[in-house]
C-alpha cells in the first residue's frame, strides 16, 4: 500500500531522522573531547595541544575545559596562568554546581595574586561541599597565608575531622605557627578526644613525650575506653622509642586488673608458676619460641621453688646460636642493678653452652653477659648479673645465647637446662634516675618466698 503525503509532511517525517543524526554526532563529539581530555594530562609536551583540541571537540564540556587549565596552570607563567583562570571560569560556568571546578578555580586566582577573589571563590566551594575535607583544607591554608590564624585552623580542623589522614599536616602547621605549644594547638586542631589521641602520637614521633602523655592525661576515662585503637598506636610509639613508664601508664588505662600489669623492677612470672600470665603483657612477659633444636616448655616435675621451671631440651647436631626466650623489665635510668636467678642442667654437652646477657632494650648495647653454664649433670647453681643502665634508658631485655666455637662453624649441643626464680634487685641510683623513683628492694628482696 502506498501513501502519498505532501512535501509538507514528509519534511516532518525527516525530522526525527535529523534529529537522531545531529544527537548521534554531539555525543561522538563530546565522547572523544572527554576521552582525550582525560588522557592528555599524562602527556608531557603535546597535553596541552590534546587539551585543546578536548575543548574543540566537546565546548560545552566543564571536564575538558578542566583540563586544559590544569596543564595550562602545569607551565607556570603569567600568560598561562591567566589562561588557566580563563578554562576554569569556562567550566564553573558550565557545571556551577562541581566544588571540584570551584576550588580549582580558586588556587588559580590566588597563585595570580588576587587573594580576595580566591577567598570568595573558595568559600563557594565549601558551601557546595561542606562535609568535603578538600575545599577546607585549600581554604584554610588560604586564610593562614592571608594571616587570619583562627579562622584558618577552624576550616584547617574541619577538613582533618573529615579526613583524619590530614592531622598531622594540620598539626604541622600549628606547630609552626604556635612554636611548639602543645597546650594551644590541641585547643585549635583536636575538638574530639580522637584528635587529641593522634595529637599525642604526633608529639611522640617528635620526641616530645612529656607533652604526649599531657595530651593523653587530658582525654577523659570513658572517652579513652573507646580510643583502644589510638591507645594501641600511642602505645606502640612510646614502646619503640624506649618510653617503658610512659607505655605502663596507657596501659594502666585500658586494663582494670593492675596486677595483670608489668611492675617495674620486677619479672613477670618470674619462677614460671603462671603459664597464662604473660600473655597478655607482650613483651613485657616472657616471650618463648619453642624449635625442633632447642625444645622448650613449663616443666611441672623439675623447680627450684614453687611448682614449675622452663625447661630447654637442646637437639642441634649444627651450629645454634640464639636460644629465642626473652623479657623486657622496666627499669630506672642511670641505676645499678643485680640480676640473679637459678640453673639446672642435665647431660649438658656442647664446647659453647647457654649463657645470660642484659641488653638496651632500645639500641641492643650489651650491659652485662654471665658465665656460660657449666656442661655434664649440675644441681640448681646461682647466676648473677651487675649492671648499670644508662641515663636516659627505660628498659632491659634479658637473653640467652651462645658464646662462638672459634674457628669451627659446626657447633653442636645437646642436653637439658632449667631456668627458674628470676629476681631483679636495685642497687644504687644515680644523678640520672627519674625524681621520685622509688626503690622496691630497699626493704628486702622483691623475689617469691622460698
């Protein structure tokens, strides 16, 4: 059936055709000058001319005009730099409602020298993305360079909040411009007890430990009960820069049963009674790593006193130097201590038997090494250790190793050792021990009844 229309009506029947070609070609257009403005930025010399032919393309596309003034803004100069206020301005006027295109607009105007106009520009921004830590964080260092200091921190704080990664550049900045006063850059940058938390690991990193644990002492108990996660953090900061005390106090914090905490001056479990108790004390407990070579466990049938003793039975036909069971003992700086605690041996046979060291907890110096154990079949024996820590030195690490063989690098030994009833006693104290360090052992020894 054929139908005859007038020109008339076929002119509109095209209409839609037109229409769909014109669509189809905007769409290729604005496809390709999207695409090639976003791959141009990886391009060093032709970006910019890919850029602009983006804009070519696609002018009525904010993201390649975006573009091109970021590689304008790249080759910094005044004439490309007002090329690049030129783009921006072109795509904040075509997607007003994009903080991104504001707050680069922004940057742009102020590196031209007009700083009122980029203030108004990137106050805009925050407006269209108030929960954003970006248009702050670009405002906010605006307004420090400006010298209006206290609305500068408060947009500065605002974006850290947003975005915690931010702190310690936000505290960076306040430690400049406050001198290092802890006091009044927490009162600017931590509004939460979680800020103040990375606050103190931030005067940590800084070496500024008293201040730190200020910082901390200032957080309230229930708020700290819900901050394990920074405690853990500041914990471990003060921990790997030798802060023993420091540690003891967070660790006071967190922990209700003060007697599941480490006591300075003395050893966990020190005759090896509580096979639990140095679980939860890390290292402050003993860490024992058992090995087919040297084979370790809480022997209940063989003590010096109480109930139980470590047992090492030794199985290493080749050379065995380090014997991995360790604890670190909270200690006093600049004081003198004697070590002592007890030894079994059992057909011990080797040419380098096990013998003690007292090392720097923090830079592994060496403070003191005891005899090594004598080989065969021994009773319970005594070994004692005098030292002195260093000023300034907050923790021991108690080892065991094994002296060298000489020359011969196949080093046997086999047998069976016991360990048991570690005592620490303070001797003396000197100029650089901590004021108001109390001496545990003045009244007596602080070892387990025998």
């Amino acid at each position: 059936m054929t139908i005859n229309l007038p020109g008339a009506w076929r002119a509109v029947l095209l209409l839609p055709v037109i229409l769909v070609v014109f669509g189809s070609w905007y769409v290729v257009h604005w496809y390709l000058g999207d695409t090639i403005a976003e791959y141009s930025v990886d391009l060093d010399e032709s970006g910019v001319d890919l850029a602009q032919l983006a804009v070519k393309w696609a002018p009525a596309d904010p993201f390649a005009h975006f573009m091109l003034g970021d590689l304008e803004q790249k080759d910094f100069n005044l004439d490309n730099l007002a090329n690049a206020v030129r783009e921006y301005e072109t795509a904040v006027t075509l997607a007003p409602n994009d903080y991104r295109y504001w707050m680069a607009l922004g940057r742009a105007v102020e590196a031209s020298g007009d700083t009122n106009e980029a203030e108004r520009v990137l106050r805009h921004a925050v407006e269209l993305a108030p929960a954003y830590s970006y248009p702050r964080w670009h405002l906010g260092n605006l307004l420090l360079r400006e010298g209006k200091q206290d609305e500068a921190f408060r947009e500065l704080t605002n974006a850290s909040q947003a975005d915690p990664q931010l702190r310690p550049q936000v505290f960076n900045l306040a430690w400049e411009v406050f001198g290092g006063d802890a006091a009044q850059i927490a009162s600017v940058t931590c509004p939460t007890p979680d800020a103040r938390a990375d606050f103190a690991v931030y005067l940590v990193n800084r070496t500024e430990f008293d201040k730190a644990m200020r910082i901390w002492s200032g957080i309230g108990a229930k708020d700290k009960k819900n901050l394990r996660e920074s405690g853990d953090t500041l914990k471990k900061s003060l921990f790997d820069s030798g802060q023993f005390h420091h540690v003891l106090e967070i660790m006071r914090d967190f922990e209700p049963e003060l007697n599941a905490l480490p006591q300075p001056e003395k050893f966990s479990n020190a005759g090896f009674e509580n096979e639990t108790a140095s679980r939860g004390l890390g290292k402050f407990g003993w860490t024992i790593n058992t090995s087919p070579q040297a084979q370790m466990s809480i022997d209940h049938s063989q003590w010096r006193s109480g109930r139980s003793s470590l047992k090492i039975v030794f199985k290493a036909p080749t050379n065995l130097e380090a014997i991995d069971v360790s604890q670190i003992v909270i200690v006093e700086p600049d004081t003198s201590y004697r070590l002592e605690f007890y030894a079994r041996t059992l057909d011990l046979r080797s040419a380098s038997t096990p013998l003690a060291q007292i090392i720097n907890a923090v830079d592994k110096s060496v403070l003191a090494t005891s005899t090594p154990l004598p080989d065969g079949t021994n009773e319970w024996q005594a070994v004692t250790l005098e030292f002195k820590t260093k000023p300034g030195m907050e923790g021991i690490l108690i080892r065991f190793v094994r002296a060298g063989c000489g020359q011969d690098s196949v080093c046997p030994i086999f047998g069976t050792v016991w360990y048991d009833d570690f005592n620490l006693q303070r001797v003396s104290s000197g100029p650089g021990a901590r004021p108001g360090a109390v001496d545990n052992n003045r009244n007596g020894s602080i070892d387990r009844q025998r």
